[in-house]
C-alpha cells in the first residue's frame, strides 16, 4: 500500500513487497485498508475554553505570537489550569490558524534571466582571516556575476564598500568578460547612490554612463532582490575556505599573489558555466577604448614636516615637495601624487585601524636626508616612532637611548636610518646592529661602513664587465678577416 501510495503501478508494487498481483489487487479493496475520515475528538480538547473567545482575539491582533508566549500569557491568567504539558497543542493549534485564517505571506516571483540583460555587484567579508608576509591583512571582496550564466569575477579591495573600489572591481570584472550588460544592479550603496536624497552619485551615473548600462537597485531590506549575487557569496567563501584547507596556509607574499590565487579558484568555478558564458559573452555591448575613472581627485597642500593628510591619515612625501599643492587621485589601494599634470609619485593607501580613528604612514626614507642635518630633533618628534621602519630599528633605538648619551644615541640613530637608506641595507644592517645592541655594543660609522658595507663594495667591483684591450680585437678581426666579415654579415 505505501507503494501504491507513491503512485507505482500495482504490478511493480505487489512485485516489490513479493506477492502477486490478484493479491495486491485484493488488498487494494478490501475496505479495512480504507478507513472513513474521522470527525469527532478522541479526548477532550484543553484549549476549548479560551481558544476562540480569547487566544484567537490575540492572534488576530497581532499573528506573529508563538505558542510558547500564549501558554505564558494563559499560565499569567490561570495559573491552575495550564502546564507546560499543553504546549505542543497550543503550538500545532497556532500553525493551524495561521495558515487556515492568518495572513497572506509576502511570495518570491521566480525570475527568468534574459541573456546578456543583468550584471550584479556586490562586496562581502571573507570568512577566512588572511596574512601578507606575515602581517594581517584586513580586506573586502568585491563579486561581480552576470545573472544568466552565472560567470563571476572577484577582486580584493581595501577600506570599506567606497566609490573607488566599485568602480576598480566592476570595470576589471567588464573587462575580464569582454563586454557590459544592459542593466548593473546594486544594493543600496551609498558609493553609488544618495540615500537621503534618493538619487544615483554623479560619478557612479558618469560610471555607468561610461560602459552603456542602466543602473538599478533592489529595493533596501530586501537582499533576495540581488540573490544572484548574494547566493553567490556563499559558495565563493565556502569554495575559497576549501582551497584554504587544501594549501595548508593563509599566507601570501603579496597583494598580487592573492589575488592570482582567487583569480584561479574563481576559474575553476567558471568552469561549470562556461558554455552558457559563451553564449552570454556574445549578447554582451562591446567596451569603450578607455576606462573610466576609478578614483577620487583632491587637492593637498604639503605641510612643513614634508607631510599631507587624507581621509583622517597622515602620509609623508619627499622633502622637496614641501610647501607644493599637489593633485591626488585617491583609489582604494593607493595614492597617486601629481604636481600640476606631472606625475611625482604612488603612495600606498593605508586605513585607520578598527576601533581607531586616525593613522600615519610615514616612510623615513623621505625625510632622512633633512633629519641628518640636525639629528636631534629626532628625539622629540612626534613621528619619531613612525620613522623607525620596523620593531628591529625600534629594539635598536631603546638599547641607543638606554646606553649612550642623550646627544650621541640620537646622533647614532639617525646615522644609521641614513646608512641603511644610502646604502639599501635596511634589514640587514639592523638585524646585525641589534645583535651586539643587546649586549651593549654601539659600532662607530667608520666601523660600520667596514663590517656591514664593505661587502656590498666587493660584489659591486667583482659585478663590474672586463674591458679587453684593443689590440684582443684587432687579433680577432686579422686572424681570417673572410670568415670574420661574412659571420658579422651573413
């Protein structure tokens, strides 16, 4: 019967439950195997005396109650009458209401993607935490997925859900794709649209403008509008955990490394998809010879201490451009200075850390020169710890401070800072100098140049080319001049 049930023939059934046929077929009507529906109660019903003239007047007002808060209100009323022995009742009797006499419930329209029509963007938190050279690595990734094939495109991004970082992923996803969609859709980002006045941002229009799409937005709180993408994140972030587990590491050298290595992961999730991309590549508009942009441009004044300050950080520049009004044009990874329409130099973005509200990002390299003139004002600067290039230079400079004379120690302090920038020996001039630091031992300059330096010296002057004489080639030339000019002409 449970077969026949399922809707398999009574052939298969009685062949199933190995009997015959005419059996099965006698089972089948037998009227025992089909009882009549039962109307009445098989015991009394414990709610009969408030469900309708109270609990259903609660319900009514307000539907979303739960069982378990109408069994506390009946337990608050009458305290004698109800345990906790009635939930179940009380629950299956609620779910019974709601769907006989409550509300309408909100319905999911199924869309039909049309080819090449729809692009969708959206930025997400990695569930795996990530170093670079050992350090953390706070980030964001931005997904891009075109609604008919689900081909996507994932790019890092720095700082939070900005203009700069929609634009820098959304045009490298175009141009991965080879053309634009009609429509790009979003969430309410306030990069790409003005809450407030319920209006697109004048550089995501121009953005959007630019590649010949329609932006569009699904409507705020309802994030199953932009499903295609927001499902999407899910199995990005459980597909990268996996590869994760599978390296055995969540380190990288560098950005570009980690991004190359998404880049094959994302590849392989491309894979599925590739012939209905191939279809949707072909419907797609083609894109414009130039990008857009994909940055922010202010104007900055250079400070005094060879400094500027952008978004709520301070960054040093080189000293000659002191007193200069520089262009800048912020992107969500770095900062490029230009003086007039000359470019001068790229500086990366660095972001306040969580829970602060500014940060420095100060390269001593810029200013040593002028701090070596006058090398006591290193003591008292205030950028004096951000001048120090790593935790060895800072070990360094506590030992100097702790050993010598207040004058000396800033003397061989900064002596150094210009030794390893004159000299391109940061690390290993102050991996060495730490060393004997512990112990107490502060090397002059002179000895110095000759313990740390002296080397560089000898592999520069064993690099340098042989010169052969003259005469060597004119032995070569005249030794058979006929072979000689045809091997040169031939």
């Amino acid at each position: 019967m449970q077969h026949r049930q399922r809707g398999i023939t009574q052939e298969t059934a009685a062949a199933k439950a190995n009997i015959s046929v005419r059996s099965g077929r006698r089972i089948e009507k037998d009227p025992i195997h089909h009882p009549p529906e039962r109307h009445w109660r098989t015991r009394e019903d414990p709610l009969e005396a408030v469900w309708e003239r109270e609990l259903v007047v609660l319900l009514e007002r307000e539907p979303s109650l739960t069982g378990l808060t109408l069994l506390e209100y009946l337990q608050e009323h009458y305290p004698e009458h109800y345990d906790q022995r009635v939930l179940r009742t009380l629950q299956r009797r609620v779910k019974q209401w709601r769907a006989l006499s409550g509300p309408d419930k909100e319905v999911m329209f199924r869309q039909q993607a049309v080819i090449g029509q729809q692009g969708f963007s959206d930025f997400t938190h990695p569930d795996d935490a990530v170093t670079l050279a050992g350090q953390a690595f706070p980030h964001l990734l931005y997904q891009f997925r075109l609604a008919y094939s689900g081909w996507r495109s994932v790019t890092i991004v720095q700082g939070g859900e900005s203009y700069a970082a929609l634009a820098c992923g959304l045009q490298r996803a175009l141009q991965q794709a080879g053309g634009s969609p009609v429509e790009h859709r979003t969430d309410s980002l306030s990069a790409a649209r003005n809450n407030t006045q319920n209006i697109w941002t004048d550089a995501y229009r121009d953005l959007c403008d630019h590649y010949r799409m329609q932006p569009t937005r699904n409507n705020p709180g309802q994030s199953h509008e932009n499903g295609v993408v927001e499902c999407a994140n899910g199995s990005l972030k459980h597909r990268l955990s996996q590869q994760f587990k599978l390296r055995g590491s969540h380190d990288f050298e560098c950005i570009a490394a980690y991004q190359y290595w998404i880049d094959k992961t994302v590849a392989k999730l491309n894979q599925r998809v590739r012939s209905r991309f191939a279809d949707e590549q072909a419907a797609l508009s083609p894109l414009p010879d130039q990008p857009s942009v994909d940055y922010q441009v202010l104007s900055v004044r250079v400070t005094r201490s060879a400094t500027i300050e952008v978004r709520r950080v301070v960054y040093s520049v080189p000293s000659r451009l002191v007193g200069e009004r520089l262009q800048l044009r912020l992107h969500h990874d770095k900062l490029m200075l230009y003086v007039g329409q000359t470019y001068a130099l790229t500086l990366p973005r660095v972001y306040p850390k969580p829970g602060e509200q500014r940060a420095r990002r100060i390269d001593y390299k810029h200013v040593i020169r002028a701090l070596a003139s006058k090398p006591q004002a290193f003591r008292y600067s205030s950028l004096r710890d951000d001048l120090l290039p790593n935790e060895a230079y800072r070990q360094l400079w506590r030992c100097a401070d702790q050993h010598l004379e207040k004058r000396e120690a800033c003397k061989w302090m900064v002596t150094v800072l210009r030794l390893a920038f004159e000299y391109d020996c940061e690390t290993d001039l102050g991996e060495g100098l730490l060393a004997g630091a512990l112990l107490g031992e502060f090397p002059s300059i002179l000895a110095m140049q000759d313990r740390f330096l002296s080397h560089q010296t000898r592999e520069t002057e064993t690099r340098q080319p042989v010169q052969h004489s003259l005469k060597a080639y004119d032995e070569l030339l005249w030794t058979n001049p006929r072979n000689t000019f045809e091997a040169v002409y031939s």
